[in-house]
C-alpha cells in the first residue's frame, strides 16, 4: 500500500542517518509512527516499529517525542497480543531498547506501561515465549531498563523475572547462545544492586552457576568479572545477617548474665559464665 511504501521509505531514509533522523524528529515522525501502531494492518506495523528503532538510534530527541506520545504503552500492548508473531515481536522489544537506552525517563515510562512483566513473559514457557535466539534480546533489553532503576528492578523480582533469568544460565536447562551469559549475567547484577531483594532469589544452585562460569577457563573475561560481582553481592547481603544473628546471640548471652546476677544477690556462678563465654565465642565464631 502506499502508506506502507512512505513508512519503509522513511524507515529506510533514518537507517544510519543522523541527519534524517533530526528531520523526523522536528517533523514530530514518531509521534505519527505511534498513531500508526493503534490501528495498521501488519505490513505497516512492519515499517513503523523498524522506524522508530532507526530514529532512536540515529537521534536522542526522537527518543523523547516517543515517551511523550504514549509510545511505550502501545508497544508493549502488541506484545502481549498472542496474535503478534514471534519475529515481529523481536522487532519490538529492539524498538524498545534503543528508545530507553540512556534515557532514565523511557525506562521510568515504559516500567509504568508494564514492560517488565510483558518481557518475562517471553522468556518463560507459555504462548508468548520466543524462540532460544530471540531470548538475547529480550534479556538485553531487560537489562536496559533495570540498570539505575529501583521500580524495575522490583517489578523483575515480583513477576519472577530473576528465576527467568537464571534459568537462562542452565545449561542443561537453556541452548547456548553467543553473548546470551554475559547479558543475563549483567542483567542480574544491576536488577541485584538496584533492589537486593533480587539476590535473595540466587539460591546454591543458582551460585553455584555464576561460580561456575568465574572459574572457567572457557569463560570471558566480562563474563568472569561480571559474575564475580553477583558473588560479591550475594556475600555483602548474607553479612548483616550473620552479624544481626551475633548480636542477638551476645545479647542473649548478656541478658542471661544479668539475670543470674540479680538472683544471686549480686554474685555469679562462675561455671555457669564459663559456659555462656564459651557460648558467645562459639556464637562469634558462627
């Protein structure tokens, strides 16, 4: 149709171009393209989704014109249409990450539209799951909007988007993929750092993983790093933990002192406090 031959044009036009991705954007393109989106046959869908990718990666200002025409919202409804094909839909969590990278307000935006729940349901079996391959993106895309984003980071850990993602680290459970590991390695690691509730889901299993892939030598050196950083944090959080645990023992231990003191009109059982200094070193040493 001739709508769908301007739109590929257009998408075709802003394809490595900075300059035309500038044009598009002071000619308000995105908005129109988002128009498209409520209500096009699929061959212009096509074409609109591939131009609002294109125009986000050649020109930070279209990024803007999307957040603000309500574009995430519409994206993320055709994700979650059952009628939206595997390919297509790859397509679309793309146009999504090139819009939110190094924007704290799309990944703000498209969190509210409800990307996160819609993006694990891709990777989880169910009529939405995309093939092995297209897991990569969705997991790049995931990892986008979680970095520096504590609302994300939360909604990853309350749709079981952390349980997803290690089991994407399986290899028994998932294909290898080149550059999946790394990218839901470093996914892990910011969903960890900006809502450490996250870390509590890495269970031994799941440790012995990331353990794994750190002390392989087939293993990239990113990889190693990156999964270093994921024990790192799993080791802070069971700190305070083991040290509240102590604290409550000694204190235990004091009130137990002090008991005894009061009811033996101000003198102690010395065996009874040999035990309990016994017991507070033990305690310590937990």
């Amino acid at each position: 149709t001739m709508l769908e031959n301007v739109v590929g044009a257009l998408r075709n036009a802003c394809n490595q171009h900075n300059g035309n991705c500038m044009q598009l954007a002071e000619g308000e393109g995105i908005s129109v393209a988002v128009l498209m989106l409520a209500n096009s046959p699929q061959s212009v869908l096509d074409q609109a989704v591939g131009l609002i990718r294109n125009a986000c990666i050649g020109y930070f200002g279209n990024k803007d014109h999307i957040n603000r025409c309500g574009g995430f919202w519409n994206l993320v409804q055709m994700l979650q249409q059952t009628s939206t094909t595997p390919l297509f839909r790859q397509e679309i969590v793309a146009a999504i990450r090139y819009a939110t990278i190094g924007h704290d307000g799309n990944r703000t935006a498209a969190g509210e539209a409800g990307l996160i729940r819609a993006l694990i349901n891709l990777i989880v079996p169910g009529p939405l799951q995309v093939a092995p391959a297209a897991k990569k993106e969705v997991a790049m895309c995931l990892n986008i909007v979680c970095d520096q984003s504590e609302a994300n980071s939360t909604e990853l850990l309350k749709y079981g988007g952390t349980s997803a993602l290690i089991e994407l680290l399986d290899p028994a459970a998932s294909p290898y993929i080149s550059g999946l590991t790394e990218v839901v390695l470093e996914c892990l690691a910011n969903a960890c750092t900006w809502c450490q509730r996250n870390i509590d889901q890495l269970g031994p299993e799941a440790r012995e993983h990331v353990a794994a892939i750190m002390q392989s030598p087939a293993s990239q050196e990113s990889e190693k790093l990156i999964a270093k950083s994921i024990l790192f944090l799993v080791e802070n959080r069971r700190r305070p933990a083991h040290k509240e645990a102590v604290m409550l023992s000694q204190s235990t231990v004091h009130a137990s002192d002090e008991e005894d003191e009061d009811e033996g009109g101000g003198t102690r059982d010395e065996t009874l406090r040999s035990g309990l200094s016994g017991g507070r070193s033990g305690g310590a040493a937990f």
